[in-house]
C-alpha cells in the first residue's frame, strides 16, 4: 500500500499495489486503479455495497452537438465507490468491460450520481438505462437551495459539506494536463479538450480524480438527505421525474431533417438579401451599430419623439423584431419611403437572425440517426420550473409553429399535446381565496375577459383585454407600473391607473401576495421551500403561484404516466406535456391525458385543453409548402 500525499502536485507515479489512499479531516479513501484490477476483490467490494457512487471519465464533448450521442464519444474510465474505496475501471480491458456491466446491470444495484451526465454516458457506451436505479445529489442539492447562485457543483457541495479533497483532486488533475498537452495545446482551455481525450489513464493524478469523484458522491448522499426530512416526499418525486426525463433524452426527438435543412437554407436566403439591401444603400451592414444610429436620426427628423423609441441602457435605439415592427405599425406613414424600406429590411433580418439561430442548432444537435438530443433540467429556476438545453426548445413559440415542426413522431405514431388554461391564475385565486376572481374562474368565461369587463365594463376593447390581461400577470409576480406601460406601449401613468383599478378589482390577491412579500422563505404546500431574495421581496408571490402550478403539473404527469405506461411521455414546455402514441390510440390518450390533467386546487378547478397535434410537433397551416420543403432538400 502506497501513502502519497494530498497537495495537488502529486507525482504521477502508479503504486505498486495498484492502490492510492488519500486523507483529508481524518476521512481515509482507498482508491483500485485499473492496473490493480482484481475480480474476485471487486465483487466481494460490490457485493458488501447496496448503494455505490458513480462516476465516469469521457472524451470531451461538444455542448452544441450530440454530446453523448455523438459516434466519437467514449467512456474512458468508470468508476464505483463506497464511503470510503473506490474501484477505477478501463472498459478496454475486456474483464473490467465485463465487470462493469455486470453491476451497472444488476437490477437490485442502485446508485448516486451527481447530474445526469453519468446514466446518459452509460447508456452511451453500454446500452445499459438506469432509470430508477439513480439518485442524483444535484437535484437533491437543489431542493435544499433552488437558488442557483448557492453553488451545486460537485467540488463546491463537498467543500462545504465534507473536506476539499476533491478540491485537491481535481487541482492536481489540472496540473497534469496542462504539464502533459503538446505544444498547440495549451492555450485558453485547449489543455483540457486535450487531457479528456488523450491523458493516459495509468496516470496517478487521473485515477485519484476519478476514483474520488465516485467516494465523494457516496458520501455526499447521506449529509444532504439529512436536510430533506421535511420533504422526503419530494425527493422521491423529483427523483421519478428526472429520470423520466432522462429517459426523453436517451430516446431522442426525430428531426425532419429534409424540413430542417430547406427551412433554414429560405430564411438565409431572406436574411442575406435583406442585408444585402442595406449594404447596397448605406454602405455599411446592416448589423452595424451605424444603423441605429442612422435610423435614429431620422426619426428625429421626421418628428417622432424620443418617447416613443425603445432605447437600451446606454442609450441606443433598440432594433429588436419587436421594436421595428411597432417603429413601422405607429409611424410608417411620418417616414420617407426609403427610410421605410430599409426600417423593413432591418427588421427582416433581427427576425430571421433567432430562425437561423436555431435551425443550424438542431441540425448540429442531431445524431447520425437524426434524432435531437435534448438535456431537460427537471429543476431548473428557484420556482422548479424545467428548462431545456441542446437545444433551448422551450423557447419555440407556438404563434410560429415554423421552428416546432422541425420536430416529428417517429413513423406510425402521432404527438397529443396538453397544456393547463392559464392555471396561474387559477392557482393565485385558490391560494390567495379571492371570491371575485373565484366567481369569475367557476362562471366558465374567459379569465381575462372578465376581468377586462370588471375594470372597463362590457364594452372593452381589444386594447384594454390585452392591457388586462398584462397587468393580471404583472401584478401577480411583482411588476409595477413602469413595466407594464413598457410591455403594453400606454404611459406610465396610464399604467398606474389600471394597476389601481385591478387591486380593487381583485383585492385578496393583493393582500396575500402582501403577506407573502414578508416571508424570509416562501413554502408551497407541496413543502417545497424557496429562499427569499431580501431585495425583491415582492417576487414571493411568483414563487408562491408560479411553484405551486409546476407541482400541479407534475403531479398530473406522474398520475398519467404510471396509469398509461403505452405512453410516451416525449417533451415538457413549461404548462405543456407532449406525448407520443400509436396513431391508433390517440383518441383515447388524448382524453386520459386531458383527464389526467384536469382537477381542482383548494376547490378551485384546473382545466386542461388537449389535442392531437398529428406528425409533427408544430402545426403548419400551410402544409403544401412543408411538404415543398422537404422535395426541395
């Protein structure tokens, strides 16, 4: 047995043995190296373990491609640990490849791993789907503290919670990289692309870093359930749902490539003559800051005053999609027709610049099968609210369905989508017990059609639904008049008035999220507890409404999901689930699924609206032109 030393500038030496040990606060950690493989002592160490740490060690991946799924990928090292051992595996050596499957196999074996990089790496390399078996300490971590700012990393959890082993680890790690990578490979982070993909694995500094990676998470697990008594019950739900979630992501969302790619290639084209316009009649492009500050002047000169122009925080004129298109809806006939032309040209290019963006998004995420990959974050924002990267598909719009139907069902099977009618109201008037906005949620009728006759009488107008509608939002997560006369273009003291006129309107609501603004910690009555922001104290009522229907919602998916496991559950965008299904059995989910998601909240009912969307994710109403796409490509 080998003692080496814990500073970071460990030799890199193998150990007679095969075995390192490293100390930190008293805490000893024997770390197995490949080179030290023994079977009959590694299945006596598994065999003494219910639960192992697991941790792998990869080529480096390319966030903005297939990750995982890319054909290059590799598992270089994976490793199992115990509180106190790790065992560090090479799946090149055939007895370990056979090892390793044998336990990542086993049915009874569970483990803890921190994030879903590690069940989507095994999955990679062996075919194997934890599933259920993972308990992730990330997520855990982020029950405890959903702020993401509290730090939820690895290295920063064991710090604070166990030593700065890992820390050092990790260090020496470093250390050996960049003394290691060739000349070319030592600028910016280039040393470690290179240490992921080539660093021996014989070396000492890469077999402590991964075998203590495994210990830590061991040990990790029982430090952090200690601060989930209270809401153990989450735990369990969270951790059904992240790998259902990972689940989606091994199994991947079919792109219509042949749309995709004929999609993307008319939008570079409209962008390229829309900046080739501009070029032609200024001489500079159309992306330059010279055009805001060429169109600004002559605004100026056609009398449009300062106070109608969207300006960024240094001063310059905005020319966001938005900000052109309300420049040319209020003031097109003020301007001359060439400044009109152009204003037009520019605002083609902000709005094809995010298509472009995200059509050469999915065509570089998709794997060699054409399938996207997409990482879903099950607890994402403070609220629990989902995110999804690789690409960002919860920020497709449903007003342009162009971007969804890139997306389709695999062959003989549909999508059925499902999303609640606007259940954060619904769940501010059942939190808050408001009566009016009660007696308007049981009437049937429009929320914000109501509530826009409320405030003006019957004979509203569009304007006013919509300003309603804003200041119904507004309200309930903290927003004051100087945002809402932004959003919907009135003046700010138009603004007041209306937020004056829906506080009387609604006046429980206001008091509730009164009370909630004082709270040092808001908890749902799921239990879930969300830290404070001493400065934005109003924001507690987000939190409150905007938590509590993510609870709903998952809550309605786990019912459906384990009553309907011939179900697919295929994505989740914010208040929507999609699954994918048999053409054959859409009528019938389509209704289980709307049931699923219709309840009621503290007596208040929560409606769902269903539908089968057919093939493809995002409904074209024009599908000859789709399907021209496609001939075309």
């Amino acid at each position: 047995m080998t003692i080496t030393p814990t500073a970071p500038t460990a030799p890199a030496t193998v150990a007679p043995d095969g075995c390192y040990v490293r100390e930190h606060d008293g805490h000893r950690m024997t770390v197995h190296s490949p080179a030290g493989f023994e079977p009959a002592a590694f299945a006596r160490f598994t065999a003494a373990e219910a639960m192992l740490g697991l941790d792998v060690e990869t080529s480096a991946i390319d966030d903005k491609g297939p990750r995982q799924f890319d054909p290059a990928f590799t598992v270089r090292l994976i490793q199992f640990g115990s509180p106190d051992q790790a065992w560090v595996l090479d799946p090149a050596d055939p007895d370990q490849h056979a090892a390793i499957r044998a336990t990542l196999a086993d049915p009874t074996r569970r483990f803890v791993t921190h994030t879903t990089y590690d069940p989507l790496a095994v999955w990679a390399a062996f075919g194997i789907a934890l599933g259920q078996r993972v308990i992730d300490t990330h997520l855990i971590s982020k029950l405890i503290d959903p702020d993401e700012r509290a730090g939820h990393g690895l290295k920063e959890l064991t710090g604070r919670h166990l030593d700065d082993g890992l820390q050092h680890a990790e260090a020496a790690l470093h250390a050996r990289m960049r003394a290691l990578a060739p000349p070319g490979h030592r600028a910016g982070n280039s040393w470690r692309t290179w240490g992921w993909n080539h660093l021996p694995t014989s070396e000492e500094a890469y077999v402590v870093y991964a075998g203590l990676d495994a210990v830590y998470v061991r040990r990790l697990l029982p430090v952090l359930l200690r601060h989930c008594l209270d809401f153990t019950h989450l735990v369990r739900m969270e951790q059904w749902l992240a790998a259902r979630a990972t689940a989606i992501t091994i199994r991947g969302l079919l792109l219509d490539r042949p749309y995709t790619a004929a999609l993307l290639d008319q939008i570079q084209r409209e962008h390229h003559t829309a900046e080739t316009h501009i070029q032609q009649a200024l001489g500079f492009p159309g992306g330059s800051p010279r055009f805001a500050a060429w169109l600004d002047d002559h605004l100026t000169e056609a009398g449009v005053s300062a106070a109608d122009l969207a300006r960024t925080p240094t001063g310059r004129l905005k020319v966001t999609a938005d900000t052109l298109t309300a420049l040319l809806g209020q003031h097109a006939d003020a301007l001359p027709e060439q400044v009109r032309e152009l204003l037009a040209a520019r605002r083609v290019m902000a709005a094809t610049s995010n298509l472009i963006a995200n059509l050469t998004a999915f065509l570089r995420a998709a794997d060699t099968a054409g399938r996207v990959h997409p990482q879903i974050n099950t607890l994402r924002a403070k609220t629990a609210r989902m995110s999804i990267t690789g690409p960002a598909l919860q920020t497709l719009k449903k007003h342009d369905p162009r971007l969804r139907h890139c997306f389709r069902a695999d062959p003989g099977h549909v999508l059925i989508s499902c999303d609640f009618s606007q259940v954060e109201v619904r769940v501010a008037a059942a939190l808050s017990g408001d009566p009016t906005l009660k007696r308007v949620i049981a009437s049937g009728t429009d929320i914000h059609d109501a509530t826009a006759a409320l405030m003006y009488g019957d004979g509203y107008t569009k304007e006013q639904r919509t300003i309603s509608k804003r200041c119904t939002f507004g309200t309930l997560y903290g927003g004051g008049a100087t945002a809402l006369a932004d959003q919907t273009g009135v003046t700010p003291e138009v603004a007041r008035q209306v937020i004056d006129r829906w506080q009387s309107t609604y006046p429980r609501v206001i008091a509730y999220t009164k009370r909630l603004a004082d709270q040092k910690t808001v908890t749902t009555p799921s239990g879930r507890r969300i830290p404070a922001d001493p400065a934005r104290g109003y924001a507690n009522g987000n939190y409150m409404v905007q938590s509590t229907a993510r609870d709903l919602l998952l809550a309605a998916v786990y019912t459906f999901a384990t009553t309907h496991p011939e179900a697919k559950l295929w994505l989740f965008v914010h208040d929507e689930v999609i699954i994918q299904t048999p053409e054959r059995d859409a009528e019938h989910l389509c209704v289980a699924l709307r049931q699923a998601m219709t309840t009621t909240f503290r007596g208040v009912p929560i409606v769902a609206d269903a539908e089968i969307l057919g093939t493809h994710w995002g409904h074209l109403p024009d599908q000859e032109r789709a399907d021209a796409y496609r001939e075309a490509a």
